[in-house]
C-alpha cells in the first residue's frame, strides 16, 4: 500500500541518511515571530500557520524508526539541475502529481498550491501572475513589460500565458522573487517554468477523458517510446470544450463565455553522436474562447447584446543542444520561436441597446442614457531567442577545482503589432512594437568547505524598443540594465539547508500610447528591485516530512505605476486616460512555507503558508493625490492551502484541501470619485469595501478508484460554491441608475465537479 502511495503521492524529498535528534533552530521561531507581529492577526491565519510550523518543527525531535525512500524533485530551469531541497530560493515545484490531484486543466487552476502567488484573469484564462504582489493586471493599449515570465520547455510565453494547459506536464517551477542572473527582464517578481513529459525510452501511452458541468468535457492523448536506436519521440495532444459558467441572460444563452482550447505538441530526443544530444519540441495552441464576463448586476448573468472573444492561435519551436566534445566544458544551445495571433475583444457598455428605454428601467430621468460601444484588439506576437552557454565540467573547475562556472550570451527579437478596433474612430489606432535584447552572463558557484557555499552571479542586458503608432507618434527606448545575485548557502546536515541570498532583479521601460499625454509621460524608465532572502530547508522523520521555508524583503526603486484621468463624455459614456511611470518606490515583505507529513501508509498532510505586507513610499498620482504608506495591488496578507491524502486500500485514494485568501486592492486607483454630475471629485477617497475583494475559502475534493492501468476520479473544486473576485474596477457604467460609480467585479470559478478517466499502456 505505501509503494502505491508514495509513487501517486511522494511528497518529494532527498534520500538521506538518517537524521537524530535534529532539532528546529531557535533563528525559525524568531524570524517566524518577527514576522507575524507585522501583518493582520486572524484567527485563520494564525491557526494555519501554528499548524504548519509549530506541528512539524516540534515532529524534528522525534528518532526515526524506518529508512524510507522518496522521489527526488529535480528542479530543471536553473543553470544546472538540482535537488529540490538544496535549492537556494523560494520555489514550489508542482509534479504531475499535484496536477492529478487537483485536476487542473490549466495553470491557473493550480497556482493556489504555491504561498504569495495570485493572478489576475480580465481574461478568459489567468493571462497574468502576480508574486509577492508584483505583477501586471491587464493589457489594453499599451505595450508592456511584464513582471512575472512564463517559459515552456525552454520558449518564452512571458504575457501570453493564457496557453498553460498541464495535460502531459512533468512540472511546474515557480520561483519566487527576482531572477536577474538567470532570466533577466520579465522576471522582476519571479519566473514561473512549465516542462512537458520528455520522450521515454520504451513505448508508453496515456489516455485522458474528462466529463464536467457546464457541458465541459476533454479528451487527451499522449504516445511516447522510440523511433529509432538514436531517436526517442513524444507526441500529446488535447482537446478542452466548456460552456463556460456565464449565462447571458439577454440572448438567451448559456456559452457566451465559452472554452474551445486545442494544444498539440511533439518532442523529439536524438541522441547525434555520443557527445552530442539534441532535444526538439515543437508546440500547436488554438484557443478559440469566447468573452462575455462583464456583469452590471455582479453576478455570472449578462446583459451584453455583442459578446466578445479572447481567442489565440500560436505555434511554436524550440532546439536544444547540448555537446560534451570539449575537455574543458559542457556547451549549449537553445534557440527558440514563437508566433501568436491573438484577438481580445469585448462589448464595452455590458449590455444591450434598449436597456434605457423608458419601459425597462424605473427612474425616468435616467431614459435614453445608454450607449453603445464594443472594444477590440488584433495583436500579431513574434518572438524569437538564442541562447549559448558554457558550463565547467570537473577538469575546469577553478581555485583548486573548488568552483563551477557558467558564462552565457542571450539574444532576444520580440515584435508586436497591434490593431484596435473601437467603435469610436477616433480612438481606432494600429501600432509596431519591436523590441531586441542582448545579455551576457555569468556565475561561480564555490565550495568554500564540507558545509559552506558561495555563488556569485551577475547579468548585464541591453535593450533597445522602438514604437511607432498610426498617428504619426514614435519613440525609442535604448535601456542597459544590469541584475544579478549573491547567495551564501550552509548544509547544515545532509537533511537540513540554509541559505541567505540578495538578489537584484530589473524590468525594462515603455511607452505610453495615449496622443493626449504630454511628452514626458509618453516614456518610462526600467524598474529595479532588490530582494533579500533567508532561507531553511529540512526534511525530518527520517524523510517522511519536510518543511520549506524563506523569509524576505524586498525594496523597490523607479516603480512602474498605472496613474489614471477619468474623463465624463457629452453622452454619459466615459473615458479613462491611463499611462505607466516611474512614480513611486515600496516594499514587500512576508514569509513563505511549504511542508508536508507523511504521517503512516495511509495518511498524507500537506501544505503552504504565505504571508505579505507591502507599501508604495513617495508614490503622487497624476491627479495630486499621495499613496504613500498605502498597500500595493493584488497583494492578499495571507495565502495559504491545506489537505490530506487518505488511501485506506490499494485501491481508494481520497483528498480533501482548504484554499485560502486574504482581501486585496484590485488596482492603485483609490481616491477619485464622482459628483453627480458626472464630473472628477478628488477630494474624497473610494469607499474600501468599493475597492478590494473578499476573503476567501474554497473546499476541494477527489475520490480516486485504482487499478494496475487505469484509474476513475471523482473531484469537485469549490465544493460550497463560494463567490470570489479576482478582478475588480470602480466606474459608473449602468444607464439604470444614472451611471452612478461602483465596483464592479469579476468572479472567478464557481462549484465546479466531474469525472475523470486516465489509462496508461
């Protein structure tokens, strides 16, 4: 029953010899106080983290009796590969395991798993992530650089992230702060790294059928095995429909806001020559999705008499070389492209013309005031990346063979053109922009002893960003920027790994699109941050529990904001004025913790703890107003996920898990407000309850039956069907009530449950 268990459920830690007696540092409980005395005390939050730290931390005395075995999780996006454990920074790895287990079709049903990570979905999916609080939102006219990347299997997805289905999927990486050495811009807050299945050596095959509410079901397919005596091959593909969980009530129908999502890819492992391997992937997305999520009522019913579309169609390459002919070093190649025809567009006023008319609404006064307007945006993407990389091998090393080296070059092409299609022509616009990057890089990694290390890296980038819009406006950007990392690392046994780290990460510039700005705030400069880490490691009970924990602060300098004039037109509509700059600097801080306990052959417990505190310092809006000491967006005080494997036979598995989220600020606009007249007051602030979301609890479950080759699942997410935005805007848009301004939200997935059969052969 336990070999069972551990292979579906293995909670991912080192072999290693046996620890005794090892005792929890008293730094841990200090850090851990230190910290707590800074963010809301719920009873919630508290209990959780009690539960977490105290339980496990006090299960590090006992002696173990047994010596068991554990998958080792491998973390692959680092310049070398390593174990999970003596990794030194804040990163959840989420195996097929976690994937199955919650049965997530795509990332964004997952990303709860990971501490102080959110996303942001004004999309048919998560489009945007958000980690320590740092993270764009949305995407309107504007270019932008954004602060959390996305790569899959070694191409760079970074903004269009919408793609991330996990069918066949090995793991998720989610590093949890700046990563300026090894990705470089788009990974100011943290880089999140997808790798599919690699092609196997013996023929295997997979079938996955799923069957859902909301008419939803999915069919997927993965071949994999050997071509040839050089050559191994892997082939998935899948296919996702659902109706979606609006009902536009207007038209009378239930898949307005549906999902049409076809992924295909193919990999290839050749195996040249006996120095050289060459791993070929090649990608194939259409998701064909439509949008229709605006609700004036705040509800999952809509009015909208013209449903929009969040659709995107991408193919996609990526080679992977790798050559050991040098006696002195290991050299790679990664060279990578993508092209993305993306459509986003969406019935601006959320509803349908008539909706004013005298015999619909109750106050006649507001008769006649709708308008009627419909918002789109084409956007072609090319980006294209080369990478060589020289890692030492042991006959390279240098001071005495004491440490490793990697040195690199980076280039990157990423082209944008947009089209807006508005019903205003004068707000009509189409624009290029062309971006090229080039980097060098380098680190040391040095074994000053038996228990100590030291590693050193530094990134310097150049970028060069040229805009042109169909109004005549253009602008160049040339930005060096430079980022790197100092990590000191203490392998305190061989189950128990500390590490102290400061890492500097940075984010490019931009422009502004918008011709009513004056000139100097159509550009902006690039954003740096600096985080500094400390981080603890330990598996206990003779590797059948572990805790993972990382402390942190982070200090931002030149942030890029979005600032905002609201603007009431003659026709009751209105219209927002927007644009980025570098008005502000903050701080991030909290506490991140990951553990699990394999408690005896049927009880698995497992979870995760984050806690926030953040704050923008000398931050003016356009409007005069001052933010300072105020939160920062889309960052909740806590996160946290807790559950349990139960597997009473060989044959039942049963898991039941808690998500949870603290309120957040849904963005920076917060102290402008509306006379009723319809004009700008900005001597009063928005009320809160107008501006933040909810707290949240959500209840997960699955009952899984087990066979040799197959297995039949039952699960359900959000098992009280709670109501939970993850996006939310203050602006008057119902003509029913005279366009008063109020918030506005979008609520995210609601009870949703099915079967799921997977078959392996």
């Amino acid at each position: 029953m336990k070999l069972v268990f551990d292979k579906l459920f293995g909670v991912g830690m080192v072999s290693t010899s046996t620890i005794n007696n090892l005792p929890v540092p008293d730094p841990i409980v200090y850090f851990t106080n230190e910290i707590f005395m800074n963010f809301t005390k719920s009873t919630l939050t508290l209990a959780v983290s009690s539960a977490l730290i105290f339980n496990l931390s006090a299960s590090a005395n006992e002696k173990p009796t047994t010596n068991t075995t554990i998958e080792v999780i491998t973390v692959s996006s680092d310049f070398r590969q390593q174990n999970l454990l003596k990794t030194a920074a804040s990163l959840s790895v989420l195996t097929d395991i976690e994937i199955k287990q919650r049965n997530a079709q795509h990332l964004e049903e997952l990303i709860a798993i990971s501490p102080n990570v959110n996303f942001a979905s004004g999309s048919q999916r998560a489009r945007y992530y958000q980690i320590r609080g740092i993270g764009e939102r949305s995407q309107f006219k504007e270019p932008i650089n954004p602060s959390v990347g996305m790569i899959i299997d070694g191409i760079d997805f970074t903004g269009i992230g919408s793609i991330a289905n996990l069918f066949d999927v090995q793991q998720a990486e989610i590093f949890r702060g700046p990563q300026g050495t090894r990705f470089g811009a788009n990974a100011l807050a943290g880089m999140i790294n997808i790798t599919t299945n690699a092609p196997t050596e013996e023929f295997e095959g997979a079938i996955k059928v799923d069957a859902g509410n909301y008419d939803s079901y999915g069919l997927g397919l993965a071949l994999s095995g050997p071509a040839s005596d050089t050559v191994n091959y892997r082939l998935a593909a899948n296919q996702y429909k659902s109706d979606g969980f609006i009902d536009n009530t207007y038209l009378g129908k239930e898949n307005t806001n549906n999902r049409d999502e076809t992924t295909v890819r193919g990999k290839l492992s050749i195996e040249a020559t006996d120095e050289l391997i060459i791993d070929l992937a090649a990608f194939y997305f259409n998701f064909d999705n439509g949008y229709d999520a605006f609700s004036l009522d705040n509800t999952r019913e809509t009015l909208s008499d013209q449903p929009g579309v969040d659709s995107q169609k991408t193919s996609a390459f990526s080679a992977n070389f790798t050559y050991q002919g040098f006696d002195a070093f290991t050299l790679k190649a990664l060279v990578s492209s993508a092209d993305s025809d993306l459509v986003y567009g969406y019935d601006e006023d959320w509803s349908y013309v008539g909706i004013s008319d005298p015999a619909n609404i109750e106050n006649q006064d507001y008769a006649y005031w709708e308008y009627s307007s419909q918002d789109y945006y084409f956007r072609d993407k090319s980006t294209q990346t080369f990478e060589l990389r020289a890692l030492s091998n042991d006959s390279s090393k240098l001071f005495n063979g004491s440490t490793d080296w990697v040195v690199g070059l980076y280039i990157k092409k990423d082209d944008e053109d947009l089209q807006r299609q508005y019903t205003k022509p004068e707000k009509s616009f189409a624009s290029s922009f062309d971006t090229r990057s080039i980097a060098v890089y380098g680190q040391l990694d040095s074994q000053l002893n038996a228990q100590w290390s030291l590693s050193g890296g530094l990134r310097i980038e150049q970028r060069n960003a040229d805009y042109v819009k169909s109004d005549g406006f253009t602008d160049n950007l040339d930005d060096t920027m430079v980022g790197g990392k100092l990590v000191l690392s203490y392998q305190q046994s061989d189950s128990s790994f500390w590490y102290g780290s400061i890492n500097r990460g940075y984010k490019a510039g931009g422009v502004n699109t918008d011709g009513s700005l004056p000139n100097e705030l159509r550009s902006f400069d690039p954003e740096y941050l600096t985080n500094y880490e400390l981080g603890y490691k330990v598996s206990l009970l003779n590797n059948d529990a572990y805790v993972r924990t990382a402390i942190f602060y982070m200090d931002r300098t030149d942030m890029q904001v979005k600032s905002s004039k609201t603007i009431a037109n003659n026709d009751h509509s209105t219209s927002f004025v927007e644009y980025l700059g570098n008005a502000a600097s903050g701080n991030n801080y909290g506490l991140e913790v990951e553990a699990a306990w394999q408690v005896n052959d049927t009880i698995n417990l497992y979870g995760s703890l984050g806690l926030l505190d953040t704050e923008f310092n000398h931050f003016i809006t356009a409007d005069g107003l001052s933010l300072s000491g105020e939160e920062q967006s889309h960052a909740p005080h806590y996160q946290f996920n807790i559950g349990v494997n139960y597997q009473p036979s060989d044959a039942w598995l049963f898991n039941i898990s808690l998500d949870g989220k603290d309120e957040f600020y849904f963005s920076d606009t917060r102290y402008f407000d509306y006379d009723d007249n319809g004009s700008v007051e900005l001597d009063e602030a928005i009320p809160e309850q107008d501006v933040k979301s909810k707290a949240m609890v959500l209840l997960n479950a699955s009952i899984t039956y087990l066979a040799d080759d197959w297995q039949v699942k039952l699960w359900g997410r959000n098992l009280t069907d709670k109501d939970y935005a993850n996006r939310g805007f203050y602006f008057p848009n119902d003509p029913r009530d005279g366009y008063v301004p109020k918030q506005y939200t979008l609520l995210s997935e609601p009870l949703v449950f099915g079967v799921t059969v997977d078959y392996q052969f």
